[in-house]
C-alpha cells in the first residue's frame, strides 16, 4: 500500500540525445527548489547527529529521502544515471509527492513522443506542474497531453478498456482540443449516442435546444458530428456494397482524405457521391475523426479498434492546430503557490533580489536577533570545547524538538571557523533559544508527557527506546503540533545561519 509514481512512455519514448545534458541540469535546479534535501550523518564524540544539503547530481545521478518543506522522510527517489529516468519509492501526498511528479512532468516534457506522468496508475493531467516548471526556467511549455484521445490510444495497447475507463478523462478538457479528445474517448467507451448525452450534459445544453440548433445549421463539432453520423448511416441505407465492404470504403475514403495536405473534399470520382461527400465535410469539421469511426464501427457492427488501426496513422485535427490559442502556454506558477509555502517559509532559497518578501513579523525577528547577536560580540563567549559543545546542540535539538536539522555546509563552515566569535556567537544564540523554557514547552505537544500515567501512551520503538516518544507517527501528526511555534523557529533560525547571502544581510558576514 502507498501512493506511487512513474513515467508512462510509449515503445520508444525517450529523451533525445542532445537533450539529456540539459535535462539532468534542469532536474537537479527543479529537486532543489522543491525542497528536497541529502540527509546526512556524521559521527563524533561518540554521537550520530543528521545534518542536511540540498540535492545534487552525483556520478550515480541522485537519491535522497527528505523533503525539507514537508519536513518529513518517504522512500528514496532520485534520478539514474545510466537509464537517464526519473525513479522513485513512495511519495506520500504533501510536498515530498510534489516535487517527485513535477520531476516525472519534466521528464515528460522533454521525452520525444508520448509519455505522461502517472500516481497510483492515474494520468496527471499536469498543469500546474508544467506552470512552476516554466516559472523556474523561464520557459513556454505548453501542456503536453492536451489532447486526452492521443493519450488513450496509446495507453490501450498496453492496458485494457475497463481500466482506462476508471480514469477521470475530464481533468484534461481545459480548452477545446482537450474536449474534443474527451468526446472521443467517451464514444469509444460508452458509445456515440451515451457521448453526445454527456457533452450536452456537461455543457448544460438540453436535447430540445440541441435540435434547435441542429435544424438551425449551427455548426459546432457536436451536430457536425451527429451529422456525420446520420451520413454514415444513411451510407449503409444506399450503398450496393456489402456492410463488411461498405466498412472498409469508408475507411479507404477518410484515409486518402486525411493524407493529402488540401483539406478539399475532392479525391477522386469514386468518392463524389454527395452522401459521401457529407461524410468527408463532417468529418473535417467536427475534427473528431476518432467518433466518426466509431460511428461506423457501431453502424456497421464491427470493432472500432480493427477499424481504427488501419486509420490511425493519418488521423489529426486539422482546424484545431489551425485556430489561434491551439498552442496554449502554461502560466507560471510560483514554488511558494505550488508547495503552499509562506515566504517566512523559504528563508534558506532567498536571493537579494528574489521574489520572496518576508512578513514584517519576521524580519522584526532578524532585528531581535541581530541586537543578542552584537551583544554577544561585546562579550566573550565561552566554549572549552566548541566543537563537541555544538554537537551537543545537535542532539539536542533532535531529541528535545524532533528533526530541527543543521544545514551541512553551515556545519562545515563552523568547524572551520571554531575560534571564529562571529561563529561561537550564532551557536549561543541557538543554545539560548533550545534552552527557552518558552520554547521547551511550545515543543512539547508532539511529545508523550513524562512521568508515570502515560507509559503506554504514544509510539513505541524497537529497541532503545528514545529519551521523548512522539504521541503519534510523524506523517499524520496534527499540523499545529507538527509546526509548534519552537520548530518553526529553530528550524527558521538555521535556514537563516545557512543562507550566507541572507546572514551577511542580517549579521554582515
């Protein structure tokens, strides 16, 4: 059991070549901005304490674990070097999940032919995703699987009708090519008649006005459809072939239709007869040739899938790619909308000139903290051992607050800078607010309380028991315990310590 996710490609779906380079890059920038981080241990003094980087892409390509907006861990996900592919465990459903299909998105969208990202064999219709992909990289995708109905011809090779069915193909109607492959692939499912009900069903159309248009010549693809449709039938009524041979002319008439470039309905003397001519000109227009073959399938009794494959290379739309908006390019969407961050919230990706625009809040906060800071820099600050008094800061924090994780290169940094002042007081300032009995008690909630009564409450850990039990497992505590004011603030405070850019803002260095 789990939420999952991967990329579904069709038979020789990949990156191109001279793609690859530029997508690993991009891919590494897309996971760091996410929020996923490289949880690692390091061991002294006799003490494993965990500290935290940004991903990055290694020899092996990368894996990670924690996702640092979501501060939690799921199963491991990355990217394979020697595939060249996305990969993953389990995402969960917050931001950890977020970022993984937004990863399989860009894989997508770079992957030369059709491919679609998918959570727990689900499509994704993936607008948003494309929206933060073009924000980050200042890009013009446009939506890749606009058109539903190319999506589930390819997936029907390899999956069987019914489970198709359970997909929610509405996601993908967002403008009319969307729809029109809705209808389609509705037809093909339930039936032309059962498609034109749920068209004018959702579109809230009644099947009085709908004939009023209809006698009225409104030529929108639903009656060009229909009209095609009585065509076809009338087709059969008339025509001195066979139903089998009839079957297979009308196949023969649309595909030499479809594979000339003129969208004149003149192919030949074979085909002037003015029914056929209908079918032709109501075909062109509705742009849903996938209904009209299904159309003949059911007039005709005959399997649309036989029909449709000797069709389905020549089949496209031709007035929709031609109509202005056709290629319609994703807004951006910000990572702060995506990830639902509050820019308080993303103190360690903050840039001089960025868009993130702290709350006055917070950066009264900095100012508190920048005047202990220079009070500190009067003094001396003392520490017999600094480096194994830091350490200890470490436990701590993951003892008494749970997960409050020290940036790895703010680690490195201190430890070569250990008679640094400047150093040694921006650790005091992290021992006085773990020490805060403010913030002892805020940090509590997610605790057992101590003392005799509450033995069996909580979680239990096999084999050492740790010193506090959380009262719940991490990934369904409440959200005000899980972000008690004390997280929020120490983990904030090292975001801050961590951001050399942001820290020479505030402390000048």
């Amino acid at each position: 059991m789990g939420t999952f996710a991967n990329l579904y490609r069709e038979s020789g779906a990949e990156i191109p070549k001279e793609k690859i380079e530029e997508f690993k890059k991009r891919l590494e920038v897309l996971y760091q901005a996410g929020g996923m981080m490289e949880l690692e241990r390091v061991s002294l003094f006799g003490k494993t304490i965990g500290t935290i980087r940004k991903v990055a892409m290694h020899e092996y390509g990368m894996d990670f674990y924690y996702n640092y907006f979501e501060d939690d861990c799921w199963e491991n996900a990355g990217f394979s070097i020697k595939s060249n592919h996305v990969w993953s465990g389990k995402i969960g459903w917050r931001q950890f999940h977020t970022a993984v299909v937004a990863a399989y998105v860009l894989e997508e969208l770079y992957t030369d032919g059709t491919a679609i990202a998918m959570v727990d064999a689900d499509p994704v219709t993936a607008y948003a995703y494309t929206g933060w992909i073009n924000y980050l990289f200042q890009e013009k995708f446009y939506f890749k699987n606009r058109d539903p109905w190319k999506l589930f011809e390819t997936m029907h090779k390899d999956e069987d009708d019914y489970y198709l069915e359970r997909t929610d193909w509405r996601e993908f109607v967002c403008e009319e090519y969307g729809v029109l492959g809705y209808f389609e692939i509705y037809a093909v499912l339930h039936g032309t008649g059962a498609a034109v009900a749920h068209i004018q069903d959702l579109t809230g159309v009644s099947e009085e006005k709908a004939d009023e248009e209809e006698k009225q010549e409104n030529f929108n693809f639903l009656n060009c459809a229909k009209a095609a449709q009585k065509a076809i039938e009338e087709f059969k009524e008339t025509s001195s072939l066979t139903e089998k041979e009839a079957a297979l002319f009308l196949v023969e008439m649309l595909r030499k239709y479809y594979e000339q470039d003129s969208m004149a309905l003149s192919i030949g003397d074979e085909y002037s007869d003015s029914v056929l001519q209908a079918i032709m000109l109501f075909t062109a227009i509705s742009d849903v040739p996938a209904y009209v073959f299904k159309a003949i399938a059911e007039t005709f009794e005959i399997d649309f899938w036989e029909l449709w494959s000797q069709f389905s290379g020549v089949a496209r739309r031709r007035l929709s790619e031609e109509r202005e908006g056709y290629n319609h390019i994703v807004g951006e969407i910000t990572t702060m909308e995506l990830f639902n961050q509050s820019p308080d919230d993303m103190i360690c990706y903050w840039e001089p000139a960025g868009p993130i625009k702290f709350s006055e809040e917070l950066q009264n906060w900095f100012q508190k903290i920048k005047g202990q800071f220079d009070c500190l820099m009067k003094e001396e600050v003392q520490a017999n051992n600094p480096l194994r008094w830091i350490v200890d800061l470490m436990v701590y924090a993951d003892e008494e607050y749970y997960r409050i994780y020290t940036f790895s290169e703010f680690f490195e940094e201190t430890m070569e800078n250990l008679t640094d002042k400047k150093y040694l007081a921006l650790w005091k300032i992290y021992d006085d607010m773990l020490h805060s009995p403010e913030l002892e008690e805020a940090g509590s909630v997610i605790f057992v309380p101590e003392g005799s009564g509450h033995e069996h409450e909580g979680l239990h850990y096999l084999g050492e028991q740790p010193r506090r039990r959380l009262i719940t497992n991490w990934d369904i505590m409440e959200k005000d315990k899980r972000y008690n004011k004390a997280r929020v603030m120490l983990r904030r405070y090292m975001a801050l310590v961590a951001n050399k850019k942001l820290r020479k803002k505030v402390f000048g260095f």
